[in-house]
C-alpha cells in the first residue's frame, strides 16, 4: 500500500511543531518586561483554547475566509483581556500575534522529513496561513515542495475540501496521498475523504501526560515520530 | 532599495529553464519511436505558439480558470493536428503533455537561486500551475519557500492579481517584492502593481539570437544571469 502513495500531507501545530512551549517561551519574553507575570503554559493554552471556536466562524460560513494570522489576532485579544492585560501597544500585540510564526519543531522533525522526502512530495496541510507556514519552515528547516492547506483552499480543517484540494493541487488523487497528525480527528477526516492516514504520537502536546499517545481511530501507521514512520515506510 | 525588498518572486518559462531545447528533446524521444521526423525546435516553438491565446481565454473570462496543464494539453492537441501527427494514443498524448514537467533550467539557476536563498523568500510567480512547479524544482533542484503565481491567484499573468495575490500570500507589499524575469512584458506588469523588477538576459530563449538580451523597460536591476543579480543585489 505504502507504495501507491506519493505524497505525505502533514499537520503542523502540535504535529511537527511544539506550539505550547513556543507560545509560553515567547509571551514571557514580551510581556514579562512589562512587568506582568502570568502563568505562561495557562496562557498559551488559553489563546489555544480559542482556535476551534474561530475557526468554525469560517467552517460555517457566518465570516469569510482569512488567514489563521487573523483569527489568532482576534483569539489573542480575547485571551489578553483574560488575563487581565491592559494597555499593551499595537506594535506589541502585532509582534505577539506572530509568536505563531516562531515555534519550534519537535527534536524528531527536521531530520524525519529530510528522511521522507527521499521517497515523497512533502507538503503542510495545515490551517496555518502561508506566510506562517514558510516561516517555521525557514526557522525549522523543513524542506517542503509546496505550502497546501486552509490558504489554498479557503477553508479550515476538518472540511473535506482542505484535504480534497490539497490533492488536487499534486495531481493526486485522495488515496495517493497520506495525512500525517497528532490527532485522531484530523485523521479521521482526512480517511472519510479517501486519504491514507499515519498517526505520530505527542503525549506533551498540551503539557505532560496531555497529547494522544496513540491514535483513537483506525489508521494505516502509527509510530512515535517521524523516524519511526520513515521505517515503518520503508525508507 | 535593495534592503526594503523581502521576497524575489521568479518568473519560469524561459527565466528558470530552458523550455525550447527541453521540449524539443522530450517531443523528439515520444514522437521518434512512432516513425515521425519532424522539426523538434519547430514543434517547441509552434506549441509554445498558442500560449499566449489559451491563457487569454481564461484572463478575458471567456472561460473559467483552469491549471496550464489543461491549456497545454489543448495547446498539444492543435500543435500535433498542424504538423500531421495523428494516431498517437492517449496515453502517449498525455507523457508529451508532461513533457512541461520535465524541462531543464539555465546552468546558472541552481547556483544563483541557493545564493539569493539567503537573504530572500524565494517563489516562483509563474503561469505554471503548482505540480508543474514542483517537478521542475525537483529536477533542478530550485529552492522554493513556496509556490505562488497563476494557480494560487486563480489568473494569469500579466493580470495584476497573479502578482499581487503572491505578495499578499507573504504578507508583504508588493514594493517588497521583487519579479525576476527574461520578460520586459512580465516586469512593466508587476511594475504597474508596485513591484520591484529585475530583468534577467535569456538572450537564445527562443533559439540563437532569439530572447531578450536586454530588457526594453525600466527595471531596477537588469543581469545576465542569476549569479550576477545576487552580486548586484549584494549578495
């Protein structure tokens, strides 16, 4: 089976990407001068917290589509009210809304991809926008071939066209392509389309012990990082 | 000037690769085997003919956006029906068709475009459609942080959207990004729209003596090569 796929099409946020240490990392580093001391994980969590509920503003059609960069503006408003942070300048609020385009891969990433690229097209199906997409891609050096995802489709995940028009996007059909979470119903959406699926584990995702630690889905693989998937592939 | 401008967006046809030479070749190595002896650079230059006229289909709206492969592959159609070429199956139509994939780039461009890498985003703003874009930069090792142009626009170029559809995409204004392209037509385009523009000499594009060895425009940078814009760029 694993032959008849070309392409991997791969979550990013909590997938190849620790956002939750990131985020904590970089709100302290601007608001702490500030003089504020917030619980940092509790506040990226809390900007997190927001991301289904924006997103579904879209899915839904009661907003047009914009980019995640957008509604992540939008969530990060509400959570600085939250947390009861006032009086913050623009240029710090713009500058915080792009801690999203500064996160970190997981230690497995870079070379796992590097890896998997030997064999297949490897693209983002993400509902990050472009510009945040090849950011962490420079920051992280994930080799790419193209950006696919929410920007190209103009809707979020789960919506099947994401996954529909990704594939389209390579030529492919759905089943010579495989989508690559952390997260069952990411996959599990991805397969009710036609994609092959491949769960990698990040029990940490939202704090220790807090992450899917196996998939809770049918999937074609399963593995604890991309290293193991590269073998699992055959590669 | 140079230092305001964050991404290099690059035409490909012509610019990146050597589109004549490759399919003349890629015609030559489908048709021979059926017994044809035609006029390779000939068959290149006449499909390469109709172009212009599909595309202008789609950007006068008299029919929806399509990927180039399609208007290729109507273009192929035509082109064989003038040079007598009849009989050929649907599955050999369909390889010559790719034959688009399979072009080589200028000797130049690996080099220069890894060069340039360093300090810009680099895209390809091509008609070309995404897949096509891929494989090209898989054959020739291009660089991309991702790729823009006709497809992610939903036009073709010179239409004012391509370019600033691609600039949008990146976040930036259009006056921080810079078209690179052997085409005079292509840079007063994306100039018209607020673009930087460098023109790079492809001066046997269309065979010996045949291309721009200059560009017939204002541009901000004009070079022979892409080597020689990353020096001019001060690279």
């Amino acid at each position: 089976m694993a032959l008849a796929v070309k392409a991997l099409f791969f979550d990013v946020f909590g997938t190849l990407v620790d956002w939750r240490t990131s985020i904590a990392r970089e709100a302290q580093a601007l608001l702490a001068p500030h003089g504020l001391t917030l619980d940092w994980p509790a506040f990226a969590d809390a900007w997190r917290g927001e991301y289904q509920g924006a997103m579904e503003e879209v899915r839904s059609g009661r907003i047009a589509f914009c980019k995640l960069d957008v509604l992540h503006r939008r969530n990060l408003d509400i959570t600085l009210q939250r947390f009861g942070v006032t009086g913050l300048g623009e240029d710090d609020k713009r500058n915080l809304n792009l801690a999203w385009h500064r996160l970190d891969a997981w230690p497995d990433v870079p070379g796992g991809l590097k890896r998997l690229k030997r064999r297949f097209l490897l693209a983002p199906v993400s509902n990050g926008n472009i510009s945040l997409m090849v950011d962490l891609a420079r920051r992280n050096d994930l080799p790419w071939d193209a950006i696919l995802g929410a920007e190209i489709a103009g809707d979020y995940k789960p919506k099947p066209k994401v996954y529909l028009a990704s594939a389209a996007a390579f030529d492919l059909a759905p089943d010579a392509c495989m989508m690559v979470a952390a997260h069952s119903n990411d996959l599990a959406a991805a397969a009710a389309v036609g994609l092959r699926t491949a769960h990698v584990a990040r029990p940490t995702e939202h704090g220790p012990g807090r992450g899917e630690a196996a998939p809770n889905v049918p999937v074609d693989f399963a593995a604890k990082s991309l290293e193991e998937l590269a073998e699992k592939l055959g590669i």
